[in-house]
C-alpha cells in the first residue's frame, strides 16, 4: 500500500481591475495564504472503492471503482491522457455519470444537493478520465480554510488539489523538488492546471480559468479578456512580492452576475463617464504592476507599501463611483481608516463579498486588537494573511518532521482520524504545519518558478 499523503493549494483575491476586465482591461489576481489540504490514503488491494469526503460541506458519498463506466471513458473516440488539453466537457461523458451520482446526499436541501453533486461529478470526470480499472481503492478526504461562496476561488483551490493528487497517483509528475529545472517546472504546473481547468468546468460551466491558474502556479497572474470567445490572456507574474494581508469578510451576500449587469446598464445611460472611469480602473492596474516590478520594491519598506495602498484606495474609489461598493464594505474602510493601519478596497464583484486591507508593517498592535474586537461585534469575519505565496504543493508521506529535533529524526503522521478531527481552520492549520499565517513546516514541497 502507497503511503498517505496530501497536497494542498491557495485561494485568490483579485487585487486590481474588477468589474474594468468584463470590458476588456486588464486585472491582476493573486494567492492567498488561506488555502485547501486534501488527504489521500490508499486502501488494500480488497477494498474496490473509492470515497469522496468533504466534512466541512457536509459531502460523503462512495464509489464501487468496478461499478463506473469505464468502457464510456475509455474508448478510442474519448480515451484523454494526462497530456491531453481538454477545453470543454463532453455531452456523453457527463450523461453517463448521471447515473452514479444520483444517489447522493438525497436527505440535504436542493442547494446543498446541488453542490454535492458538482463536486462528485467534477472528481469522476477527472477520476475516469485519468485512471484506469486497477486503480486502487481510496479515501479522499478534503479540508478548506477558504470561504466558500465568497468570491475567494475556493473551488479552484479544490479542483488543483484533486489534479494534482491523481497525477501523483499515476505518477506522471516528478517532485517537485528544489533543484527541478524551470521547465520541467513549468510542464508540471500546466499539467495540473490543465485538469484543474475540467474540474471547474463540471462546477461553473464556463470558467475564465483564471482561478485555478493563479492557484496552480501560486504568486499571481495579470488577466485580460481577449474577446472572440477565445480564453483570456493569463500572464505569470512570478516575481510578485509576498505582502501582508487582512481578509475581512462582510457576510453580506452578493451576486457577480447582479453588479455586472448595473454596471453595464450604467455604461449604457452614461457611455462617456464610465468609460473613463474604466480607462482610470486600467491605468491603476497597469501602475500597479509597474510599482510591483521595479526593481526598488521593498514588501518590507514602508514607502513602497504606501504606494502600492494608494493605488488600492484608488482602485476601490473608482469601483464604488460605478456603484458596486456597499454599505458593510465602506463600514470596513471607514474602521480601517480610523485606526490607521492600512489601505482597504473591495475584491472580486462587489456588492457584499470580501474586502481586502494592505496592512502598514508597524500596524500598532493595539490598534489592530480595536479593530479586530469591532469587526467581529458587528458581524464581520476577519482572516490575516498573506498575498502572493506558493501555488500547489505535496506533503508525500503525510508525515510532519518535528521541529523540536535538532536531528529532524522526529515526525508525527498526519493520519485521517487526526485530520478530520481537526478544530476548525487552526485546527488544521496546526495540524499540517502551518506557521501563523506563512509558510510551512520541513516536509512540504513546491512547484516554484522564481522569474520568467
């Protein structure tokens, strides 16, 4: 039997450009430190099944492997590699596991239902698509300290998870490993992204793929729609700087599809207006990149950060003059800006959601504690992390070295019983060797590229 093992990746924000990259400017998105694990343990040769667990949605449903349309699949007209590019899901394909995920989560409500039901057709696919019927037996278990439904990718962040698991199964990856070379890296990196992508197309549809890219690769990416019903231009920025970060979400419910639409209604009475105010959103994302690239910036200097904040409030000033801002988001802003530690702007559509505040490096801890204490009295969640980090990686075995060893001798197995039992986001956190808010602990592993 293979060792237990995990592998894990980030969740994303978009830093700049909302709403102006539906009309064709540019954005810039970027991992978050908050991110999903996924355990995979094998089972003995006996055991024919594999079982889908995701405790935190309440999804558990499991799988005779004999059972599956193996022949649909496998066929000379549909057989995919793990080298194949798949660009949309087949008709036939998604029809022949009807049948297979109809009897899950039967007693949850519609939506829950709904849910379930995406995430275990998402994992067939990719599981037919990819294996073969002497795959062995397996649990495939699944925690996540990222929101869900909160515009922070969190879905991505899962179907990377699950790509990468399968092609380390069939090891069709090598590392990673800190000597691989850049473009042994980069083919990797695309090949989990490229099945990633599958993934989320049983989820949403008709993905952009910019959040599994991002999530795949890690730092982040600057996306722009090309038009023509061609995918987006997605461009690496892999020399983004890791910048402190404080994720606070409002609770506040909020429909991408409902403030794409008013700003296109608003584009429409006032052409000229918003127009420029979409040119203005483009050259603070374009500044952005800019001051992020230069070879003077310092995530540690405080006259960088100042920029760098500047062009948020900027950001965030234009988007609320197109109306997408809300009353619980300039609530944020408004504490933020009267305790002083940083600069804040809504991510992703607006109307609700998520806020995102650059924090000064000497953010008073007092001050910070104030904050804290009158965001959570009114309603609010905050998250601190970080922006800008690793993309996917591997824990291979699930064992974490002790770090009280000088020798590293030490380790303690992240077993399942351990893993699910796990208190919440620390509680995983803790468990899988998670230091505060970055980095991990001696045994996880990345696929890094350090500049193109």
């Amino acid at each position: 039997m293979a060792p237990a093992f995990m592998v894990s990746a980030p969740g994303k924000v978009i830093v700049f450009g909302e709403h102006a990259v539906v009309h064709g400017k540019p954005a810039i998105a970027a991992v978050i430190s908050m991110r999903s694990y996924l355990h995979v343990t094998t089972l003995s040769k006996s055991r024919r099944t594999i079982s889908l667990r995701f405790p935190d949605i309440g999804l558990e449903h499991t799988w005779n492997i004999d059972d599956l349309p193996w022949e649909v699949f496998h066929s000379s007209a549909k057989k995919k590699y793990y080298y194949s590019l798949v660009t949309e899901l087949d008709d036939e394909l998604v029809a022949a596991l009807q049948p297979h995920l109809a009897d899950i989560s039967p007693s949850k409500p519609e939506e829950a239902r709904k849910v379930h039901h995406n995430a275990a057709l998402g994992f067939l696919y990719l599981f037919l698509s990819l294996g073969n019927e002497a795959f062995p037996g397996c649990l495939y278990t699944l925690r996540s300290t990222i929101p869900i439904g909160a515009g922070l990718g969190s879905s991505a962040s899962i179907a990377v998870c699950i790509a990468a698991a399968l092609l380390l199964q069939l090891r069709t990856l090598s590392g990673p490993h800190p000597d691989q070379p850049t473009d042994e890296a980069l083919l990797q990196i695309e090949r989990i992204n490229r099945w990633a992508f599958v993934y989320e197309m049983c989820i949403h549809g008709n993905p952009s793929g910019v959040d599994n890219t991002v999530s795949t690769q890690g730092k982040a990416v600057m996306f722009q729609r090309t038009g023509c019903g061609k995918p987006p231009e997605v461009r690496p920025l892999w020399e983004f700087p890791e910048l402190p970060l404080l994720l606070i979400d409002t609770m506040q419910a909020k429909s991408t599809a409902h403030e794409v639409a008013k700003v296109a209604q608003l584009r429409e009475a006032h052409p000229n207006p918003v127009a420029s105010i979409l040119d203005a959103i483009d050259q603070v994302t374009v500044s952005a990149n800019t001051l992020l690239h230069d070879g003077e910036f310092d995530a540690k200097n405080d006259e960088s950060l100042r920029q760098i904040g500047q062009l948020m409030t900027m950001n965030h000033g234009l988007l609320a003059s197109l109306g997408v801002s809300h009353p619980r988001l300039e609530r944020v802003r408004e504490l933020v800006d009267h305790q002083g530690i940083g600069w804040t702007k809504l991510t992703g559509a607006g109307g609700g959601g998520c806020s995102i505040t650059l924090l000064r490096p000497d953010a008073n801890p007092a001050k910070l504690a104030r904050l804290y204490g009158q965001l959570e009295e009114e309603g609010y969640r905050t998250f601190k992390t970080t922006l800008g980090g690793d993309g996917v990686g591997v824990l291979w075995p699930a064992v974490l070295k002790n770090g009280m060893d000088e020798d590293h001798t030490g380790g303690m197995e992240i077993d399942l019983e351990k893993f699910l039992n796990a208190d919440g986001n620390e509680g995983v956190e803790r468990l899988v060797g998670v230091h505060g808010s970055t980095g991990e602990r001696e045994g996880w592993k990345f696929w890094r590229v350090e500049s193109q």
